[in-house]
C-alpha cells in the first residue's frame, strides 16, 4: 500500500469523489484513511464529521477504511456496520508516535472486539526490545482473536516490520511515493525489491509489488 499524503488544496469535502478517479489511476485496492491529531496526524474535524467522513468513503467505493481507536465506539459504529454490509474491509488502528505503550495486547484486543477486519497497532520504539515485544503481542492477537494483523514500529529500528510481513501474515505493508506521511516509511521502489526478494517472487523494479494489499504475505 503506497502512502502518498493529498494534494496542496485538496478540499477533505470532495475526497469520497475523487475515489473512483484514483482508482482508476493507481489500479490498486484502495485504504482510505484521515489521520487525526490524537493519532499522531494532522486532522482536526470533530467526531460528527470523521463518523460522516467515514460512511461517505465507504460509499464512494473504497475497498478498505482506516478506523481509528481514539474515536469513540458510538462514532464509529454506523460506518464499520455499512462498510461489512457492503464488502469494505475495516482497519482498526491505534498509533504512539513517541514510545511503545505497555498495554499493546489490549489496544490488540480492542480493536478486535470493534469488529476490525484487520488489527493495525503502530508505535515508535526506542530498542529492539520494543519491537520484539510488539511483533510478540500482534502474533499472540492474531492467534487469539483470529483477525489479521498488522503491527508497525515506526523510524529506523522498525524497518523488519515494513518488510516482512510474511512472517505474521500480515495482509498489506506502507511505502511511501515522494514525503510519506509516518517516520520509517521506505521508498515505495525500495520496498517493491526487498519484498521481492523475501516473497520469492523475482526482482521488483516498479511499484506494482509494493502496493499491492497482500505485498507483506508470501501466501
């Protein structure tokens, strides 16, 4: 999955409209997601407008919306209903953007128990020991509550978790087209070719392989 930030301009309004054109350009599954403040981004709409937002993407035509813990279950309850009535699949996510949390089997268990399709828990460690312990805890949740996941340590120390997927089945990976928009994001080119290598499937040279949602899985 490519992660490209929006264009200079770009009103948040017209974006469920701009999803069929971007579909068609990038001929990709797309995950549509805003990214809040108290999920380490920019986005500052209140809860009536992100639970609109959502419900407005999901009948644009997205094929997967990005939904975020930190918004409360009422909020977000109408849009992860419409979104399993018409096929979209739900990424529940929860991101630290300055350490690795303590309770990362709960925040796994809690986006689990909203009905997430897939378990995304992002988080900024600051040892090895942190990425151990969240590969550690994404693989006891998969297990546990048999969802998907997809465990991410951002910056440097993180790359294993961009790249290799594979190993806990994790259905999509992020690579960045020009800035990205999270610490540790590797060049969508570079990402293609190291997954390549890892999956077995040839020498990857163009951005096909690394946008693709199952780019992280060898399956």
């Amino acid at each position: 999955m490519a992660s490209r930030r929006p264009r200079p301009g770009m009103e948040l309004a017209s974006a469920p409209d701009r999803l069929p054109a971007l579909r068609a350009e990038c001929r990709l599954p797309v995950l549509a997601t805003y990214r809040s403040g108290l999920e380490g981004g920019p986005g500052e709409i209140d809860d009536d407008a992100y639970g609109d937002l959502l419900t407005a993407l999901v009948t644009a035509g997205a094929d997967a919306i990005d939904v975020e813990l930190t918004r409360g279950e009422e909020v977000v309850l109408a849009p992860v209903w419409l979104a399993r009535e018409n096929g979209v699949s739900v990424v529940g996510s929860s991101h630290d953007f300055t350490g690795t949390p303590d309770d990362l089997d709960v925040r796994f268990a809690e986006v689990a128990r909203r009905g997430s399709d897939v378990l995304k828990i992002a988080v900024t460690p600051s040892s090895d020991t942190d990425v151990l312990r969240l590969l550690s805890s994404a693989v006891r949740a998969r297990h546990e509550h048999g969802r998907s996941v997809l465990p991410v340590a951002m910056g440097p120390l993180g790359a294993l978790t961009r790249v290799g997927g594979g190993l806990w089945r994790a259905p999509l990976t992020f690579a960045r087209v020009g800035e990205g928009s999270a610490p540790g994001q590797l060049d969508v080119a570079d990402a293609a070719r190291v997954l390549a290598v890892l999956t077995g499937t040839g020498q990857g040279t163009g951005t096909d392989d690394a946008e693709r949602p199952d780019a992280g899985d060898p399956r």
